[in-house]
C-alpha cells in the first residue's frame, strides 16, 4: 500500500483520491480551504440556492463510470441527474428566437429552418457530422490516454476535415479556426453565433481556436446536457462522501508550500505550517502558478507552451418572486449584439471596450434551489476577461456596470424581470481567484487537437517522478467531465506505472 499525498480537494483531485483508494492506498487529500470542491461551490441565501461554478454537466458515463468502480451506489444513487429538454434557447439582437431539442437531429434541424430559412438545419448537421471525426479520431488520445511526448506531434494536427485548395499542381489541406469553419460552412451570422458561442462558453476565441473545438457542440448534441438535482455542488458532496466511505483523509485549511523531493523522485509534501507529510507519491490539483511554486521545473515546456490566463466567468444570480412559467427552457442564451467587440473584450489586449455580452440564462425550476412555492432562482453567466491587466474585477463600480449588463440582456428571456426582482449577487474572476486560487479567475477549456498543440495541458506525468497532476490545469483540460478523465488518467498512471495507456 502507498501512501498518496493529494493537493487540492477539487472535483479531479476526489476523482482521482477515490479511485486511488479503491485500489488498496491510504489517500490523504490537504485542501487550504474549509470545503470541497474547487470551483464547485453554491451560493445559499434567504433559501435561495444557485451554483457559483459549473451548473450542467455533460458527458456523465465519466461519473457514471466513477461510481460504479468505486462503490456500490450508482451516479443515479447518489444523485439525482435530469437530462435537460429541450436542450437550449437562442434568443438574438434582431428578433430570431429558436429553440432546439435535446439529442434529436431531426428536430434541430425543423427548427434550425422554421427560424433562420431553408437549409439552415441541413448546414449545421452537415458540420456535426464533421464533426464526429473529430470526435472519432481524438476520444481515446484525448479525453482517455495520458498525454505522451510521441502523440504531441499528431495531436497537434487538426483533424476538422478541411476542404482542400488547389496550389500550382497540388492540393493541401486549409488550416481552419473555428471561426474559419463557422463562415465557410454556415455563412448565416445566427448560425455563426450558435457555433461560437459553444467556444466562447468554454473561454475559448473562436477566431484563434482550431476547427477541432466543433466537437464541443458536437457532444452536447450526441450525448446531452444534465442537471443534478438542487444544483451541481450536490455533485460535488456526493464523491466527497464517496470519497470518505473509502477511507480518503481530507485535512482541509491546510495548505502545501511545496512538494518534498528525496532520491530524485516525490517524496511528500510540505505544509504551511511547517511540517512535513511524507508520501510515496504525491499527486497535484493546482493551478500553474502555483504548481510552480511548490514544485519548481516539474512541467516540461512540451508539447505546448504556458498558456495565457483563461478567461474568467461572471455571473449575477437573480431572486425573484413568481413561480417559473411552464414550458420555459432550462437554458437561454441571449446572443451579444457585436461579435468583434465582445471578442475583443474577452481576448484582447487593450482596454475592454463597452458590449453587450453574451449572457445564458439558467431557469432550473428546481424546488430544492427555492424558499418555496412561488419563487424562482435564476443565473445568468458571461465570459469575461480574467482578474487583473485590463480589468480590475475588484472595483466595485465596474462589476456592478458590467451586472446591470447583463441584467439588461437577460430581459430578452425574462421580460418581467425588473417588477420579479427580490435581489441579486455578483461573482466577479476576482471573487474566483480569492475562493479557488486559479490565477486571474480563469477557468481552462478542456483540450483541442491542433494549432500545433497550443490548446493541449501538461501531462499527467511530471519531470519529477513520483508527482502527477490532475485537474483541469492539466491534460485533458478543463470541465466536469475533462476532470473526471484527468482523475481516472491519474489512477491509472499510480497503480499500473508510467506505461499504462488508458482504460481498453
């Protein structure tokens, strides 16, 4: 039985502490925080609930896969999980409104036609089914093997199918972005915005991403969106009592200064208040900073160079009066007005512009995140430009213009917003870094082949041996499911040794 060392109680960290467990170690996780979770964390007040991290959670068979091998109780248990139908709304600047189905093609394309005209639908399946081969030729070096050196150059190949042009006497493939993508093959503006707007909903710039980040839509409409019942934190509480009901220690409020190294290998960690935890391995779920404080040169370069801080989310949580009107759809996005402004904002260099943001709308109608009948809670999220440089999300003024905003946006999906309104919250990136310790706020994407292996994460494996990482600062990148992956990578890598290559 080894002894593992874990740093972070996020919801990759638990994954990989529970599976670890399983296996025979005695898991120890240290957390400098009071709670579980990471950015999984819930706003209570009044008896209003609302997520303040993740609020849906797609590809679930990750944590359906969790549960089943490390104990008795299913997901389905432990949880309760609903598919979300239909699947979103999309409300625009110049009055389209559609709605489309969960995991029906053929619905989305009857409403993809009746809202923006004749062989619109056809256009947007034509590109899913693109799509797919992305999603064919990625899913096992990507979200199911740990990251290795001899994959980093074909990783870094984008495998959209890109149309060929003809150059002298020979064809070669187009190097394609998404935004590339959207234009070539969608040409309508509206079904432009509904491509980029899955990117921009992961903090990524669709004018720099590779045509790969199609297959961000792509899942979503294979296998669904899912909400946990009372809210994603419940998640989050159930692999923390997975995680105990496996014997995994939590010493939370305590933090790591560094990684202890003996023999040229990890050999455990040490705290803050000066003592140190031997371990036979230690394994890391921290942001790059600061895993380069604690373990300095662990992280190779390759095969993609450090990446800029992620944009961060902010995101206004609405208590209203009035029960939620039937019918009403789970999730609305209120598309921005002016796409390159908004980009500019989000991505730039210079100082963020006034826009109208993209705002999606979060109406659960769950009665466990309500005092009582006749009460609604609702979130409305954006991605914004991280903590810090260009925004200071800290200045009071600024969040609360930057909230009005998007209250503003979100009257599209709730007309009767302002006479509903009890009273509203704010979460800035700012309020992200002082709760998380992710540098700026930011939030990573999960990873992307292509671009030369610009959106790829360090591997799970380190230069030190004896320290993994997980999480999604590390391969495959960020989101719920992404850290699942990373958890079960990790596992693996621990019990069966750096050859193994993934689950058969």
């Amino acid at each position: 039985m080894a002894r593992i060392a874990v740093i972070g109680a996020g919801m990759g960290a638990m994954a990989a502490a529970a599976r670890l467990a399983v296996a025979g170690h005695g898991v120890t996780v240290y957390e400098r925080a009071e709670t579980h979770g990471g950015g999984v964390e819930r706003l209570t007040r009044d008896g209003f609930v609302f997520d303040t991290g993740p609020t849906l959670l797609h590809l679930p068979a990750v944590y359906r896969d969790l549960f089943v091998k490390t104990g008795k109780e299913s997901l389905e248990q432990s949880v309760g999980l609903v598919q979300v139908d239909p699947a979103s709304r999309h409300l625009f600047a110049d009055g389209t409104d559609f709605t489309l189905p969960n995991a029906s093609r053929a619905g989305v394309v009857a409403a993809l036609d009746a809202a923006v005209g004749a062989g619109a639908g056809e256009r947007w399946s034509e590109l899913v089914n693109r799509a797919r081969e992305v999603w064919d030729a990625t899913r096992r070096p990507l979200l199911e093997e740990p990251l290795r050196a001899e994959r980093a150059e074909a990783l870094g190949r984008d495998p959209y199918p890109a149309l060929p042009h003809r150059r002298g006497l020979f064809r070669r493939p187009v190097p394609v972005t998404l935004a590339s993508v959207a234009e070539r093959e969608l040409t309508d503006p509206r079904l432009i915005a509904l491509l980029e707007s899955h990117a921009l909903a992961y903090g990524l710039d669709p004018r720099h991403a590779p045509g790969s980040a199609t297959v961000l839509p792509y899942m979503e409409q294979t296998f669904g969106s899912w909400y946990v019942t009372g809210g994603m934190r419940a998640l989050a509480d159930a692999l923390y009592e997975r995680c105990l009901a496996r014997r995994v220690e939590f010493r939370f409020g305590s933090g790591v200064v560094g990684v202890v190294e003996r023999d040229g290998r990890a050999a455990g960690v040490r705290l803050a208040d000066g003592s140190v935890a031997e371990a036979d391995v230690v394994v890391a779920g921290v942001s790059p900073a600061r895993l380069a404080a604690i373990a300095p040169g662990a992280v190779e370069s390759a095969p993609a160079p450090s990446a800029p801080v992620p944009p961060g989310r902010f995101s206004v949580f609405l208590a209203l009066s009035g029960a939620r009107p039937e019918g009403t759809a789970h999730r609305t996005v209120v598309h921005g007005g002016d796409r390159a402004a908004e980009l500019d904002a989000v991505f730039g260099t210079a100082a963020a512009p006034a826009y109208r943001p993209t705002v999606t709308v979060l109406r659960p109608g769950d009665p466990a995140t309500v005092p009582a009948d006749g009460y609604e809670a609702v979130t409305l999220t954006a991605t914004v430009a991280p903590h810090g440089g260009r925004v200071d999300w800290r200045d009071k003024p600024t969040a609360r213009e930057f909230a009005d905003r998007m209250v503003e946006a979100a009257k599209a999906a709730i007309p009767d917003l302002a006479e509903r309104r009890l009273w509203r919250g704010v979460r800035t990136p700012a309020d992200t870094e002082a709760t998380t310790g992710a540098e700026g706020g930011g939030v990573p994407a999960p990873v992307l082949a292509g671009a030369r292996g610009a959106f790829l994460r360090p591997g799970n494996l380190t230069r030190l041996p004896g320290l993994h990482l997980v999480g999604g600062f590390a391969h495959p990148g960020g989101g719920l499911a992404h850290a699942g992956m990373s958890g079960a990578m990790v596992a693996g890598l621990v019990v069966s040794g750096a050859d193994w290559r993934g689950s058969q």
